[in-house]
C-alpha cells in the first residue's frame, strides 16, 4: 500500500539522516 511504501521511506530516510548526523558528531 501507498502508505507502507512512504513510511519505509521515510524510516530509511531518517535512518539516513541519523547515520549522516553522527559522523557528523564523531567527526568534530
């Protein structure tokens, strides 16, 4: 269904966001 597709999207995109954010923190 739609919403399933956008809600694992967005899990992955968060899930992106989260790993991008810290190396961002362990990189200072």
């Amino acid at each position: 269904f739609y919403w399933q597709a956008a809600g694992g999207a967005v899990l992955c995109l968060a899930g992106a966001l989260a790993t991008a954010w810290l190396l961002g923190v362990q990189h200072w």
